[in-house]
C-alpha cells in the first residue's frame, strides 16, 4: 500500500471527492470565462478603462472636481464683476439712454435729409464763401440783373436756413447734445468700463458659462463628467462574472494544465445511449485480431458486444452476470478457442482518435472491489503490450504499470468500499504519477513507449462470484493530450 495512501486515510487528509470535483468543474469554468475574453474588445476596453481610473490624473481629477464649489471661482468672480458694473450709475444711465425715445429720435434725425440740408445750409451761412456772395452784391458785382438781396440765391439759402432752425426737429437735434443724460452716453460709449461690461454680459450669458455655473453648484457634478462615465462604465464591466474572473485569474498560473493540456476526450455517460464516436465495446487488439472480443486462458467471463455496458442515471456501468455466454479465449500454443462461459462482462475502449503519447487520464470512479473479480481502468497500446493501471480493483487492489518485460505495482487500500474517488494518472517526459482526489500517492521516473496509448475498461471473473450483478461504475472520464 502506498504510504502517502495509508497516511491520507488514517489521518483523514484525503479531500473530499465532491470538493475536489466542484473545485475543479468551477476552475474549468472560470477558465472558459476567462479563454472567452481574451483578444476580445470588450477585454481591451475594460483594461483601457482599468488603467485611467487608477492613474493618478483620474484620481486627481475625481479629487478636483469633489471639491469644487461655486463660491470663490472663477465664475462666481466674474459675476461679481459683472455685477458689479451691472450697478454702476453711469452704465445704468448710459443704457437707460440708449434704450430712450428720445435717443432714439436723435439718431434718426441724425441720418434724416433735413438735418443734412440744415448742417449744409448752416456751414454755408457760417462760410467766408457766404460773406464773399454779400459783399459781391453790395459792390454791383454780383447783382446778376437782381435788384435786391433778397432776391439772391445766398439770401434765399439764409431764409431756409433760419426757417430750418426755427423748426421741432432741427431745435430738438441741437439740443439734445447738451443734455446731460447724453454727455454721459458718449462718455460711456467707448469706455473700457462699458467694453468690459460688455465682454462680462456676453460670457455670462453664454451658454457654456451658465453650464459651467450649473456645474458648480451641483453637489452631484462629478457624475456629470465624463471620467466618471468612464468610471461607471469600469464598475459596470467589473461586476460581471467574466471580469471576475479575469481579475482573479490575471497573475495567477492556476490555469497552467488546461492551458498546457489538449482536452481531448470527455464524457459524463448522460442521455441513456453510449456514445459511439467515443466508445467501441471490443478491444483494440481483438479489433484488430479476430475481430471480436476474447477472454484470456483462466477467466471465467465472457465479454458480449455491449450489451453489458449501460448508461443510467449519468454513469457508465460495466456489468457482471450469471448468464451463459458463448465468446473465444487464447490459450498459447493452441491459438483462439471457442468456449461457453458462465459468466457475461462488458468491455470498452476509446475510438480511434481518442489517445495520446503523453497527457492526464483521469475518472470518477466507485470503488467497489469484489474478491472474486478484478476490475480494471487502464491506458495501453494497440498491442497490450504496455499498460499503464489507473485502478486495479478486486481480488488485488492496486495500480502502476504492466508490460511484457516485467511490471510494477503498489497495492492500494484504506479507500471506503462504495465510494466513488478521483483516480488520476499523469505520464510523459519519463515520469508517472498517480493521484487520488488531486493528492499523488505514487511516482515513478519511468520512460514511456513512445506509442499512442487509449483508454480501457473491462471487468475479469477469476472465482465464482457472489452477489451478482455486479457494477463497475464509472462517473465520467478525461483524457488531456500534452500539447
């Protein structure tokens, strides 16, 4: 018996089986998650977002913002400027002005044809050119066959003149200048104080400075940045199961076997029917050989083709009966004998493609040893000239390696008859170990045929049995191909 066996189970360090399956089945899952993400855009989107949010410009900025407040920024001095100005009696005055009647009355005579005849007629009188026309008239040089001044063209431009001057609107246009409201409109006009007060007015007013001032007084801001989207968007992706998985797995080497390791065959024997793309009830040497199974010198069974293999309730039973079988049997020197047994057993091993020269057997098994059978799980070569035992169970219990140049075995014990366990076997690059519910028990360094070994079961009748039928029961089996 192995000593690290025997230590296991007298001190009840062997791990529990569905603990050791769960841990595994959720590994293998989480693996699946985490396969499924890589290369992908939702992957370089989480990790663009994983690198901003914990940069310090991120936590700066969320730093900033959380802190900002209307009061004493920029914003909240520019309206008090604003403001400020927005006060002031001479701009007041000056946009009362501006806005008024009357201003606006005077800038239309301003632009109007009889204020342009009246400054005309008014340069014109106030001229030297005016004053020339009268002295012409008086020393007969500018009569022109008119008899009196008054009958002149200067005199008649005087007459317009005075009458212009006398009117409403040319009294109101001289007048208006002089009022005080007025004066302080052209000092105002182009004031630096009026163009700041302009330039405030218009950014105040603007729309990017109100959102800016809406912003600030936000106590809620920071969710209206877009780093907090991004943010958001990050928590998002991160409360997902596939991205836990990936934070959980992203510098660890657990996933080190299945990345290293070709699944190659699975199978949980579910759906009631054997699956014949994975399974042949015969051997490959008797496939190979006779074409149908055959039992050696000194068994007392015969294996059927299949109908002693059964599926039910998601296991795989190989099954031992009383009943008379007609099969062959080798017997050296005689060769293949026809012989009617006692007793029927099933027999399977994996499909053609279904083997490797160096990878992980392994299957949930029952232990249920009979002393007068032996039931067998085993990896070998086409040939069976080479063996390596995951479970030798019954008459002996045990495992290790057989061939025809001798073999080597440890004898197994202190496993709970009824029990189902993981037997593992992993083998290649001249080592073997064997493992029971992840713990090894046994290694060897050991060279392996370079040859394509497959899996096998099959049950041996050495002794009249009792308590037939009886059940090899397998829970599923995985075959992993070193890549």
């Amino acid at each position: 018996m192995s000593f690290k066996l025997f230590f296991l189970s007298t001190f009840k360090g062997l791990k529990n089986t569905a603990k050791v399956e769960s841990k595994r089945d959720n590994l293998w899952s989480d693996y699946q998650l985490y396969i499924g993400l890589q290369d992908s855009e939702d992957l370089k989107l989480y990790q663009e977002l994983d690198h901003f949010v914990n940069s310090e410009a991120f936590k700066k900025e969320r730093s900033e913002t959380m802190s900002m407040k209307f009061a004493g920024s920029e914003e909240s001095k520019l309206i008090n400027e604003y403001q400020k100005l927005e006060a002031d009696s001479q701009l007041k005055d000056f946009y009362v002005t501006q806005h008024s009647a009357d201003f606006q009355k005077y800038q239309q005579l301003e632009k109007s044809d009889k204020i342009k005849t009246f400054i005309q007629l008014k340069d014109y009188i106030q001229s030297k050119k005016y004053d020339a026309d009268k002295a012409a008239f008086k020393s007969g040089e500018g009569k022109g066959g008119v008899a009196t001044f008054e009958e002149t063209e200067a005199y008649k431009k005087y007459q317009s003149y005075q009458e212009l001057s006398k009117s409403a609107d040319v009294m109101f246009w001289t007048e208006f200048p002089a009022a005080k409201s007025y004066k302080n409109y052209k000092d105002m006009v182009n004031s630096p104080k009026r163009i700041r007060y302009e330039e405030l007015k218009a950014e105040v007013e603007s729309d990017a400075f109100k959102a800016k001032k809406e912003f600030l007084e936000d106590p809620n801001r920071w969710e209206k940045t877009e780093a907090y989207q991004k943010e958001k968007k990050y928590q998002e992706l991160k409360s997902e199961e596939r991205f836990k998985v990936y934070e959980k797995y992203k510098k660890s080497d657990e996933f080190n076997f299945f990345v290293s390791h070709e699944l190659l065959l699975e199978d949980h024997f579910e759906g009631g029917k054997l699956d014949e793309s994975k399974w042949k009830p015969i051997s490959q040497l008797a496939d190979q050989t006779v074409g149908k199974n055959f039992s050696k010198a000194g068994d007392l069974q015969g294996y059927t083709n299949g109908e002693n293999v059964l599926q039910d309730n998601s296991s795989l039973k190989l099954t031992v009966k009383y009943e008379k079988t007609d099969s062959l049997v080798w017997n050296f020197p005689v060769g293949f004998s026809p012989v009617s047994f006692d007793y029927s057993a099933g027999l399977l091993s994996s499909a053609e493609s279904f083997h490797a020269k160096s990878g992980v057997l392994e299957a949930k098994i029952k232990y249920q040893p009979n002393k007068q059978l032996v039931d067998l799980f085993y990896l070998s070569d086409d040939k069976n000239s080479y063996r390596l035992n995951l479970l030798e169970a019954g008459t002996v219990c045990r495992f290790g390696v057989s061939q025809d140049k001798g073999s080597q075995h440890e004898s197994l014990g202190g496993l709970s008859a009824g029990q189902f366990y993981i037997f593992r076997i992993e083998w290649g690059q001249g080592h073997i170990s064997w493992k029971i519910n992840n713990h090894e028990i046994y290694s060897v360094q050991q060279a392996v045929p370079d040859v394509p070994l497959r899996i096998n079961m099959s049950s041996i009748v050495v002794e009249p049995p009792q308590g037939l039928p009886h059940h090899f029961e397998v829970d599923w089996v995985r075959l992993y191909r070193k890549k």
